[in-house]
C-alpha cells in the first residue's frame, strides 16, 4: 500500500528528530506545571504532555520500526481522557470542600 | 543517541521534581507525567508490552487512585505540614533510602550475562499446555497455583478493609450510590 | 513516487511541529489561565493532527492507517470534552470576572 518497508535513512533521522523536538517543546511546557497559579494550569500541561508523549511516540514507533509503539499510543490516548477527566474532578471537589 | 540521553535527562528531572512538589495534587500531575516519560522509555528500550502496561496502569490506572487519595487528604494536609519530622529522622531516612538504591544498581550491574533463564523449557512444553503465548503458559499451567494463591490473597484483602473501615469514610459497602452536582463535575 | 510521499511526509511532520511549538510557547507566555487553554487546543488538534497526517503518508497497510486516523480522533474527542471541563474549572461563574 502506501509506503515501503525499505526506508531511507535520512527519512529515519528525520523522524527522530522530529519526535525529539516534540519532546524538547513538550519538555518546556512541563515548566507550567511547575509554576502554574491554577491547579488547571497544571493539568493543561500534562494534557500537552500527555498529546505531545503520543506524537512523539508515532514518529519513534516510524522511525525505528517498532510497529507495537502505535498500539502503546491508542492506550495512551484513551487513558489521557480518563486521567484529565479525573484531575478536573480531584481539582473542583477539593476546592468545593473549601481547602 | 542525544534523543535517549534528552529523555533520560527528562525522567530524572520530572522524578527529581515530583519529590519535592509542594503540593499533593502537584505531585501526582507530576507522577503521572513521569509514568507516560517511562512508556516512552520502555518503547525506546525495545520492551512495547512493558511500555503499554506502564501507561495503562503504571500511569494511568495508579494516577487516578492517586488523585482520589489526594482530594480525601486534601483536609489532613496542612495539619501533616505542621508537624515536620526531625533533622535526624529525615537525614537517617535520606541514607537508608541512598544504600538501597545503591544496592539495588549495584545487583543490576553485577547481573551475570547472559541472564540465566527458563524460557527455552518453557517453550519445549508449550505444546502439552494448549495455550499459544508463553507468558499465559507461566501463569496459568506453570504455576497455576501462584496465581490462584494471589486471587485468594487480593480477596482476603479486600474483606479486610471492608471490614474494618469505618462506616464515614464509605468504602464500606460496595455499592454505592455516587452524587453528581447539577453541573455534572 | 515514495520521493513524494517522504516530502509530504516531512512537510506535515514540520508543521505539526510548528504548531506543537505554538501551543507550548502559548502554554508558558499567556497572561490567562483561559487563553493557554487556547493554546492547549491548537496543539493537541493541529498539532497531532498533522502529525498523523504526515505518518499516514509512510503507513504499511490498511489497519496501521486506521489505527493512526483513530488516535487523532481519540485525542480530538478528548481535548474537547476535557478543555470545557478546564474551562469550567478555571472559571465557574460564567463569562463575567
């Protein structure tokens, strides 16, 4: 179909530089949950984790050939909701019960 | 190469932080970004099965149970702020945990290689179990009776804080009627 | 014809970066909890999106691309659902204050 198994190895270079820079960025945003004022600060910045880890693992699974690496990335993507989902929660009843 | 040393880097700086967070919930939105650096890690490390455990329930499935623990313990926190340990306690604390981390390099390191393992025999007597992958073989035919064992232990368990936690604190019936507020969080 | 695709490949990949870089510069230079969350969106969406755009060009077979087209679209039904609850956590009264 689409693609070959032979892959340029420039195109394999490329890709891990590429899942390094979104690393690198991811890397920097996690800055925010060091600062953020706001308990929703800190889980904006692991949701970028969160989508930034899923890219950067696409483009490693790509560029070294482990075809598992999207398998590990649909787990994560699903779990990302659950676990902001569950942040929101732990955020909001905690500064419900006034604390 | 720089990729493998960035991300190493990266797990060091986000364990290293999550340590020292103030702040509870602080720490486990940093746990549970540290979980999901160590998937990356395991993909990296050739081991994606290891990588899908470790965001599914190292990360994932942990993360949320800490989350509900840190909201109950919200309350409990500034009094346990109040009372810090002494000087002496958290130094002698700091050491042990220093020595058994040095142990337990040290062991990794001094591993003979190759690894001694079983797999091959596990393999050779696969056929006569009827199951296709060798890690259900272990668990299921190989030593059965490890993981019955482990069900009965999980339920003794589990009888246990049922039993004995007070009726307040609400684990005590299984089933429970959650509340939702109007606006639905 | 592989030449295409790899030069489409490397100019969606360096666009998803591109926004990945907006998104994260955004997270840590907007002054409100509100517009980060902004930020957050455009790279969660754009971001991955032209990732896998940019992977779906080097896919091996059929269910390789479908997997990669269902983590977009995970991801995208997660940020929606997730930034509304953000939102309403960040600010629960409404559009005032």
């Amino acid at each position: 179909m689409l693609g070959s198994s032979l892959k340029h190895p420039a195109m394999a270079d490329f890709l891990f530089a590429a899942a390094g820079l979104v690393l690198a960025m991811v890397a920097a945003g996690l800055a925010r949950i060091l600062w953020g004022p706001g308990d929703a600060d800190r889980i904006m910045a692991a949701q970028l984790l969160g989508t930034g880890g899923i890219a950067a693992l696409l483009l490693l699974g790509e560029a070294t050939n482990v075809p598992a690496a999207l398998d590990v990335a649909l787990t994560l993507v699903l779990l990302a909701a659950f676990i902001s989902v569950a942040f929101v929660k732990g955020a909001t009843r905690s500064e419900a019960d006034g604390a | 190469m720089a990729f493998d040393i960035g991300l190493a880097l990266l797990v060091l700086g986000v364990g290293a932080w999550t340590v020292a967070a103030r702040d509870t919930f602080a720490a486990v939105v940093g746990f549970v970004a540290y979980g999901l650096l160590l998937a990356l890690v395991w993909v990296r490390l050739a081991a994606p099965d290891v990588a899908l455990t470790e965001a599914a329930l190292g990360s994932g499935l942990t993360g949320g149970l800490l989350v509900s623990a840190s909201t109950r313990l919200r309350r409990a926190e500034t009094r346990a702020v109040d009372e810090r340990q002494p000087a002496s306690l958290r130094l002698a604390a700091a050491v042990l945990c220093t020595l058994v981390s040095a142990g337990v390099a040290a062991i990794v390191l001094l591993l003979p290689e190759p690894a001694p393992t079983l797999a091959p025999q596990a393999m050779v007597n696969m056929a006569a179990t009827g199951l296709g992958n060798p890690v259900t073989a272990v668990l299921m035919a190989y030593r059965a009776i490890d993981t019955l064992l482990e069900t009965v232990v999980l339920l003794l368990a589990l009888v246990g804080i049922w039993s004995l936690a007070p009726d307040r604190v609400g684990v005590a019936s299984p089933v429970r009627a959650i509340r939702l507020s109007p606006t639905g969080c | 014809m592989s030449a295409a695709l790899n030069g489409l490949t490397i100019l969606a990949v360096c666009a998803g970066a591109f926004f990945f870089l907006a998104g994260t510069v955004g997270l840590l230079r907007f002054p409100d909890t509100l517009s980060r969350l902004h930020a957050l969106t455009k790279a969660d969406n754009l971001g991955l999106g032209l990732v896998v755009l940019g992977l779906l060009f080097q896919a091996e077979g059929l269910l390789a691309a479908l997997k990669l087209i269902s983590v977009w679209l995970l991801a995208l039904l997660a940020g929606a659902t997730v930034t509304q609850l953000i939102a309403h956590t960040a600010r629960p009264s409404g559009p005032q204050a």
